[in-house]
C-alpha cells in the first residue's frame, strides 16, 4: 500500500544516511501503537523475540499438550500416505 507524508527533509537525509528504513520504522511503530489499544498484544510490548516465545508457549501449553497427545495416539495427519 503506497502512503504519501510529509518528512523534514533533514530529518529524512539523516535517516538514510544512517541505513533507516523508513518504511520498516513506520510499520514497527504502527504495530506498537496497535498493541497499545488491543489487550491482547499489549503484553507482549517491549519482549525480546525470546521472551515472546516463552510468554506464547506458556499461554498455549495446554493446548500444545493436548495436541502432543493427540499425535501420541493417533500418529501424525497424513502418516499413512507416506510411502519412505
């Protein structure tokens, strides 16, 4: 999606002189702002990658289990069509 602003000129020349990208700064920052408003992202703001992961893992260890489970006895989808 094309999205047209206006940027110091500047301010613009020192981004790129820097190796910002602007696009990838613009869309961060969006995601940031939208964690603040829905509850449900707003906890992961400001985790390291590594401790998202862990958060999520922690969050969905039911789940997982379940499916663990699942696998245990059924075997994984598809099994029965491999032929190696």
């Amino acid at each position: 999606v094309e999205l047209k602003i206006e940027i110091d000129a500047r301010l613009l020349e020192r981004a790129q002189e820097a190796g910002i990208s602007i696009e990838k700064l613009a869309e961060a920052e969006l995601r940031r702002a939208l964690a603040d408003l829905d509850p449900d992202l707003a906890r992961y703001r400001g985790l390291s990658d590594e401790q998202k992961a862990r958060l999520w893992g922690d969050e969905n260890a039911e789940a997982i289990e379940a499916h663990k489970a699942r696998i245990a006895e059924f075997g994984v989808f598809g099994e029965d069509f491999r032929s190696w």
